[in-house]
C-alpha cells in the first residue's frame, strides 16, 4: 500500500500536538524551529533559546523581521506578551538547571535505547557545532528528536548503535519522523503511531531493528 510521507510543516504540527499546556520548551537549531508556527495561540507555552529568551512567538510575518530578536540559529522570532530577554549565562542555568520540561533537537543518529548523536559527524571536513545541545540533551526533562527517518542515501537515521560521537547516553524520550513516531525505551523502540498506509513491518524493514506495535 501507498504512503505519504510528513512534509517539514506537518512534522512540526505533529510535534506541537504532543507539547502541553504550561510547558517551558527549547526547540533547537533547524527543523525544530517550525515547531513554534504550530503551537495554539490558545495554548500557553514557553519557547526558550539558549541565547537567552524565554517566550518567543511564531516567525514574524515577511517584512517585519527585527534582526535584534533572534533565536540560537540567527533567525528572527516574536516575544509574546510577557516573554523577556536576559544573559546568556542565565538561560544556561535555567537550562542546566532542570527547568526546561521538553526539548526539541535535531540529531544524525539516535539509537533504539535513546543515545543522540548530534553534533558532528566525524568526517574530516565536517565543522563540529556541538553548542548548547549537550546541555540540553541532559537538563530538560524531556528529550525529543525531530528528523528525517532516512539520510539522502536511505540509510536509517534510527540505529542500533550510534557510529558518530555521542551527544548524550539514553537522553532521548520520542524520535519525531516523516515516516512515524516512536518511543526509546530500555527495551528498544516502540511504536506511537505511523503515517497512514505504512505497514509496520515495511517500517522495521526501513530501520533495520524491531518496533514494538
């Protein structure tokens, strides 16, 4: 049977669905950005960035960017009605501190019993950009990664074993991808759910190792 898989924006909107209300959030450099765009306007969250903001908003519309707001990865954001900026060493301690209940990462592999690796991937000519992901990965009190379940070249981004440096050991709670989501969990991987006309075992097939249904 025929699949579509989840385009950026319906991804982002999946993992916005799973944030409650109340949460203090990070979402991290790259895919996880769009989450914000997706969050209800009725549903009160906390987005945090490492450079120091707690509360931004959605992207700001075409033509009202403000270069002096911006977010970890240098792209413009809104604060809503009562977010704040401060230094950088004091959203680290409120990273490290425990305080943030999700964070949202992008990864280059994370195995089935939730290692994240992240930040380099260990080729010759690649630029390690480690960041504040390791603090991240280990002070939040949730874990989540958003990608792409295939590298360009087919190859599972959900491994039995990561082959590129760790960025955190069993961090990582829910693996967001285009083809399904899933749980790591000491047992390995468990199925939450899949897009529709995926077979489960098509599913195991592209990652190679067991999902429990």
């Amino acid at each position: 049977m025929a699949f579509q898989k989840l385009s950026k924006d319906q991804l982002a909107a999946r993992v916005a669905r799973d944030i409650f209300e109340g949460a203090v959030v990070n979402l991290g450099i790259g895919m996880p950005t769009a989450v914000a765009n997706h969050i209800p306007r009725s549903r009160e969250v906390l987005l945090q960035s490492e450079n120091g903001i707690l509360g931004m908003g959605p992207a700001p519309a075409a033509g009202l960017e403000d270069y002096d707001l911006i977010n970890a990865g240098k792209q413009p954001v809104t604060l809503l009605p009562g977010g704040s900026f401060f230094h950088h060493a004091d959203s680290f301690a409120l990273m490290r501190g425990g305080h943030l209940d999700i964070c949202v990462l992008g990864a280059f592999q994370v195995s089935a019993s939730g290692d994240l690796a992240n930040w380099h991937t260990g080729e010759p000519d690649a630029i390690p950009a480690v960041g504040g992901a390791m603090d991240l990965a280990v002070g939040a009190k949730q874990t989540w990664v958003m990608m792409d379940l295939l590298t360009k070249q087919g190859q599972s981004k959900v491994v039995a074993a990561c082959s590129y440096p760790l960025t955190g050991i069993a961090c990582v709670k829910r693996i967001y991808t285009d083809h399904a989501t899933l749980a790591c969990t000491p047992d390995g991987l468990q199925l939450i759910d899949k897009v529709d006309g995926l077979d489960h075992a098509a599913l195991e097939a592209l990652i190679g190792l067991p999902v429990r249904a």
